[in-house]
C-alpha cells in the first residue's frame, strides 16, 4: 500500500505539471478538473451497467458464476475499446 501511494503521489505532480504544460495559458485548472471528472463519472456509470448486468444472474443466495464471466467480459471488452480508441487520437504541437 505504500509503494502505491508513494507512486501515486509522485506521478499526480507531474501529471499536474504536464497538464499545466499543454493546456492553454491560464486554462491548466479547469481542463484538469475536467480529467478529473470523467474518471469519476465513468465510474459511476460502470458500477450502475454491471450492476444491471449481474442483477439478470440472480440466485437465492446471490449471483451466478456466470453472472460475473459474463461482466467481467464487458468490462474487458469496453477497456480494449478505449486502448484501441486512444492510439487514434491525433498527435498535436505545442505552441509556444
């Protein structure tokens, strides 16, 4: 636990400064409370669909094996997307 909050503590810095870096002048803020936004929504949405998704396996004492295979796989297959998604995002120059 510590190793992860040490490394944590250190790569929030530098994703602050990066963030400050290619923002543009004086919107370094407010496009880092946007990053900060959507990891929390997105949270919150996956919570909410694999809730729904695992409520259709329910048994008497709780939920199938397959209930959880079956969520796991979306959640593996909507990460891959995003991976895949990311490599298409265009390259950019900083003006200086």
């Amino acid at each position: 636990g510590f190793f992860i909050g040490f490394a944590i503590g250190v790569l929030y810095d530098h994703l602050i400064a990066g963030t400050d870096d290619l923002a543009a002048h004086g919107e370094g803020g407010s496009t880092f409370g946007m990053m900060n936004f959507f990891p929390f929504i997105g949270a919150i949405v996956f919570q909410w669909i694999t809730g729904i998704i695992l409520s259709y396996f329910q048994t008497d004492t709780g939920f199938t094996a397959l209930g959880f295979q079956i969520t796991f796989l979306f959640v593996m297959v909507t990460v891959v997307i995003a991976g895949l998604l990311l490599m298409r995002i265009p390259k950019f120059i900083i003006e200086q």
